[in-house]
C-alpha cells in the first residue's frame, strides 16, 4: 500500500452525521488507571490506535492480562501492587508521549531498573520536566540529554512533594498525580489549567485527590492510594479528532455536519471557543454528564464569511491539539489573526507552530512567525493552483490530517506522504472522509 496521497478535488457540500473514535486521552488513562484496579475493567469505545495498542503493550509487558475483543477491552488489575515487575525490562512508548509520560510516574517505586523508549518522534521530546518533579519523590533517573531513552531507577523510600506546574502540560500534572498515589503523605501540585481527565477519573473512582480551582491554577492534592476498583468506562468520542471535520465543514460553503457523542469537557473544547469567536455556529446538543466528563452532540454549520482573530492565550492549552487546522481556519478569514505564547506548539510530536507556518506559507498566505507567536493574513478568497508536497518526516498525524482538510478545502494538487502517521491517533480518519465525499 503506497504511504502517500494524491488530493486534487476539492470536496462540495455535505450535510452528513458522522461517529468518530474515543478520546485518546481517556483511552490512555482508562488503560492504565485500570491496570492498578483490582479486578477486571471493561471499556467500550476504545480508541484502538497505536498510542493505545502501546499502553495495552506497556501494561502486558507489567504482567497485566488484556483482552480485546470488537468494541470491548478488559483489563485484569491485580491491585496497585499487581505488576510483576522482572529485570531488564524495557516499555516502548512509541508515538506518544502521554503513554511516556504517565507511565513513568506510575513506576517510581519498581523494584527493578526500568527502561522507557520511544520512536524518533517521542526521543524528540524533553522527559526533564517529568524526571525533575518525579526525582523529588526519591526515584532516580538517568536520561540521554534530557531525552528518551530514560532509564527510572525506583525507590521503596518515596515522600510526598509540592510542585509547581507551570506549562499547562495536563502529562506532566498526571504523570506526578499517578507518581502520588504510590507516596504515603500528602502530594501537593499547583497547575495551570489543562485537561483533567485524570482528575476527574480520580473523582469518579473516589480516590484520595482534592481539587481547589483558582483563577489560573488548580490546587491538587493527592495521597496514597490502597485500592482501586475496577472501571467500566464506555469512551466518549474524541474532540480532537473530531475538529478536522469540523474545520472540513467550516471551510466547505453550505454545509453541515453533526458529531454524535463527543467528549466536550470545558478544558477540551477551546476550539469551539475560538471558532464561534471566529463568527462559526457550533451548537451542543444532548449535553450529558458520563462520570464526570461533559458530552454532547456538535452541530457545525458552515459561516458565509470568517472573522480574523486575536486569540487570547487563556485558550491556548484547551485547543493544543486543535492549533493547526485552527491556523488553516484563520488563512480564510478577512483579515489578520494573531496567536501568541504558543511556546509549548513546537514541544507537539514534530514542531507544529513552524509546521503550521509552513503550511499556509505553501498555499501562498502571507504569515509572520517568531518562536512563539503567527500571525496569519487571511484571504478570504483563497484558491490554490499549484502543486503542494507533504513530507512529514516525525509522521505528525496531525499534520497529515490538516493537509488532507487543506486540500479538500481549497483545491491544488497535493502529495501528501507519511499516511501511515494517522494510525497514531485516528486509523480510520480516511474512511470518514470518504464519507463526507460520498453523495
Ligand atoms: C495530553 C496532553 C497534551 C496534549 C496531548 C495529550 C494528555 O499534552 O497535547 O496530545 O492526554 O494529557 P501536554 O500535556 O504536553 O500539553
């Protein structure tokens, strides 16, 4: 099967209800939160992508029985001391970093060295600002340059520590919140909003952790954890995934779309903020509550004309996935839209703010960049001739699905390589496109 694709067809309007995978994250979370329960754990919907084949992988490898079978997994906890740990063993995070970074704070107390590797995307990224907070417990590590492969040496004498989270990073917050419940005593974190799914499953679960929400920051605290029991999570759909299509319909003239049951917890849902700010109509319907996750339906109607936007960075962290398709967004609008203090967009699984830079720069938008900051000068009328080549060399999954909208939404011929990055986050991100096409 070739790696690449050729779009040269613009895609005509739809009016379409679509499903789309479970959220990544909750998947990632649920499969390891699940693995400490004593008993078995079922879920519905998992998202059944690399970065979570990686974490059944990683847990296996623990000694945790896992079946899958259809639409249904079932984890088989031994209690929080349920892993068999044994000698030399090494854990492959792959792609993603919630995985590399969760994972690592669970395992501070091993009793045996552990080595955790990823591909050359994840040994990219920093692991410091984990190792940092995790070796005040008492858990050493060595890294390579700040960088995987890191090797975590744990500690049978862990106490609890303070910390302050101050990127709005929801992997680093978590990966110290799981490091707290194997610590006796108090562990207090101070962080900047980010998602909270952790947290949240941490509630529904009755576990030790109290929550006080500031203006900026969320007071956590957290205590050592005896006992887990087993979780049955039917997994909502991912938003993350879900705003390609939302950008699809955004930038189709008279279309609509409808996304059934997506998980729209108000730390996720930045880009639906950011859009309607942009003069969208995104509706929620059948808003619920599912164990302390917000869903809904998300109704997406296509606007006559986009607004540029100065986009206030209280956003930034609930639409960090969402950034560059949101990019693509703002290249359609009348006039000049800024995003700013976006340093954490190049830490992403390839540098996304030059990605997104580089993008629109290909499509002929004029657009000023520093390490930080974009600002875009839209066109309202924007039509795309040339020919435009993708080579996506970290196999970014959320830069192959932004240029595959790009090209279904403003036309030229586009080769778009490194298919197969997709399979990360959203396997069947394809089909449903087809879908969309399909009259
Ligand atoms: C994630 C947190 C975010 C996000 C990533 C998933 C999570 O990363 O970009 O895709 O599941 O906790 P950071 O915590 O590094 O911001």
């Amino acid at each position: 099967m070739p790696n690449k694709i050729i779009l040269k067809k613009k895609i005509t309007n739809f009016c379409k209800q679509i499903s789309i995978p479970g959220d990544k994250s909750i998947s990632i979370r649920w499969v390891l939160i699940s693995s400490l329960a004593r008993g078995v754990s079922k879920a519905q919907n998992l998202l059944m992508s690399e970065d979570v084949i990686a974490s059944i992988q990683a847990i296996r490898k623990l000694g945790i029985k896992v079946l899958t079978k259809k639409n249904i997994c079932k984890v088989y906890g031994d209690g929080i001391k349920g892993y068999r740990y044994k000698k030399n063993l090494v854990i492959n995070a792959q792609n993603s970093g919630t995985l590399g970074r969760l994972i690592t704070g669970i395992l501070i107390d091993t009793p045996f060295p552990i080595k955790i590797i990823g591909d050359k995307s994840l040994s990219k990224r920093d692991f410091k600002r984990i190792t940092n907070p995790l070796s005040k417990f008492g858990a050493s590590f060595q890294l390579n340059n700040n960088k995987l492969p890191l090797i975590i040496k744990g500690s049978k004498e862990l106490k609890p520590i303070k910390f302050f989270e101050n990127k709005g990073s929801a992997q680093c917050k978590s990966s110290i919140i799981l490091g707290g419940i194997k610590v006796e005593g108090k562990t207090i974190i101070r962080a900047k909003k980010s998602r909270n799914h952790t947290e949240l499953l941490f509630k529904h679960l009755k576990l030790p952790i109290k929550i006080k929400k500031k203006k900026k920051f969320d007071l956590i605290e957290v205590r050592k954890v005896n006992e887990i029991k087993p979780i049955n999570y039917n997994i909502p759909s991912d938003i993350s995934s879900g705003a390609f299509f939302i950008a699809l319909t955004v930038l189709t003239k008279k279309s609509q779309l409808i996304i059934k049951n997506v998980n729209v917890n108000p730390t996720r849902i930045g880009v639906i903020t950011i859009l309607r700010k942009m003069g969208v109509k995104i509706l929620l319907l059948n808003k619920k509550n599912y164990k302390g996750e917000s869903i809904a339906d998300i109704f997406i109607k296509s606007p006559k004309k986009i607004k540029s936007i100065n986009c206030p960075s209280n956003l930034n962290s609930e639409a960090i996935d969402e950034f560059l398709i949101i990019f693509l967004i703002a290249a359609k609008a009348k006039g000049i839209s800024y995003f700013k203090n976006l340093d954490e967009l190049n830490k992403k699984e390839s540098p996304r703010l030059e990605w997104g830079s580089k993008i629109l720069k290909m499509m002929g938008i004029k657009v000023i960049t520093t390490k930080n900051s974009i600002k875009i000068f839209g066109n309202p009328n924007l039509k795309i001739k040339n020919k435009i080549m993708i080579k996506n060399y970290l196999k970014d999954h959320r830069v192959f699905m932004t240029s595959v909208v790009a090209a279904l939404s403003f036309g030229g011929e586009w080769h778009i390589h490194d298919k197969d990055a997709i399979k990360s986050s959203f396997p069947s991100f394809l089909k449903i496109v087809n879908l969309l096409k399909k009259k």
